[in-house]
C-alpha cells in the first residue's frame, strides 16, 4: 500500500510518520501532485495557522489537487479545518469539501483546548473498535460546527464536530497520532478503507 502524507510546510508530520511506522506502514512525505494522485491513502496533516497553511497550499497548486482526489483522504487538525469552506482563522477561505464553516471558541473556555476529551455520536466505519466516549488528545483553538457530515461530536462550551466525512473524504479534529490505542484504531482502520 503506498501512504502518502502530504508534506507542505505546516504539520508535525514526523509522528504521524512513526505512528504509521508503528502499524508497519512506511508513508511517504510528498507535496508532488503525481505521488499523491498515485497514492492508495492520503494524509493531509496540519498545525499551525490556517491562512498561511492556505497561501502555502496555493502555492503548491495542492488547494487544486486535494478536492479532487478519488482516493481515501483523511485530514488531521488544521487539515480537516481547511477542508471546510472556510475558517475564522484570518478570514481563510477553505477547500470547500466538508459544507461547514470554522469558528473561534468563545473566550469563556480556556483558548487552545489542550489535552484529552472524549468524542461520541461515531458514525463511521472509521470508528470500528473505538468506542462510544474513549478519549482523544486535541489542540485547537477553532471548531467545526456540527453539521450534517459530523461522524463523532465532541463537548467543549458548546457541540461541535470533532470528526467529519463526505465520499472518500474523512476528517478529524483531534491527533489520533498522539491518542494511544484508540487513536491507532483510527489510522489502522483507515488503513483498511
């Protein structure tokens, strides 16, 4: 199987790498348009801000690419955010695959959420083994609102998506990478997509 994670200046692609590394998948770091297109399963990561994440997609041709790919693709993080159709994060404009919009938490919560919360409503055979409020580790600071292509919600002031999917693409919020061995069933089960 040839994984590739997109490789475009904005993601701790490292330890997604070894968690792959660590299910006996060697992924590929790329941000050329023929891997990725040949690639069985795409990983788009990201940390950071989203609109320069966005410029250095531009830039890159890979804002063209991503949405059209045919491929299982999963966002993590800032990927799935820029997946959406756009992000509060400077006013960005998103790939426009999930038809949901991000916003910033209120300043009622501690800003970033930090650590471990739990997700539920699984809807997904992403979800397989996983069960119903296990615990995932996330660091964000904006949330996708629920939406009707929520697979998994999560509670932080409010209910948001904490998972998402639309056709051959999946996205999720939290880092399953850094989520011990609910988070491995996740990247396991995509695998096996």
């Amino acid at each position: 199987m040839k994984l590739v994670i997109i490789d475009y200046g904005a993601g701790n692609i490292k330890s997604i790498q070894f968690a792959f590394k660590r299910l006996g998948v060697d992924a590929v770091l790329s941000n050329n348009i023929d891997e990725i297109k040949a690639a069985d399963k795409v990983i788009f990561p990201g940390v950071g801000e989203a609109s320069s994440a966005m410029k250095m997609l531009q830039e890159s041709g890979l804002d063209k690419l991503i949405p059209t790919l045919k491929q299982p693709v999963l966002g993590i993080c800032l990927g799935m955010q820029l997946m959406c159709n756009s992000s509060e994060e400077g006013n960005t404009k998103g790939l426009g695959i999930f038809n949901v919009d991000v916003k910033k938490f209120s300043k009622a919560v501690k800003v970033p959420q930090m650590g471990w919360n739990v997700i539920y409503n699984l809807e997904s055979e992403l979800f397989a083994g996983v069960k119903e409020k296990d615990f995932m580790y996330l660091v964000h600071s904006f949330y996708a609102e629920e939406c009707e292509e929520s697979i998994a919600t999560t509670d932080y002031e409010i209910e948001y998506a904490s998972a998402l999917k639309k056709d051959n693409f999946y996205g999720v919020q939290f880092h399953p990478e850094k989520s011990s061995k609910a988070g491995e069933q996740i990247l396991k089960n995509f695998l096996n997509i």
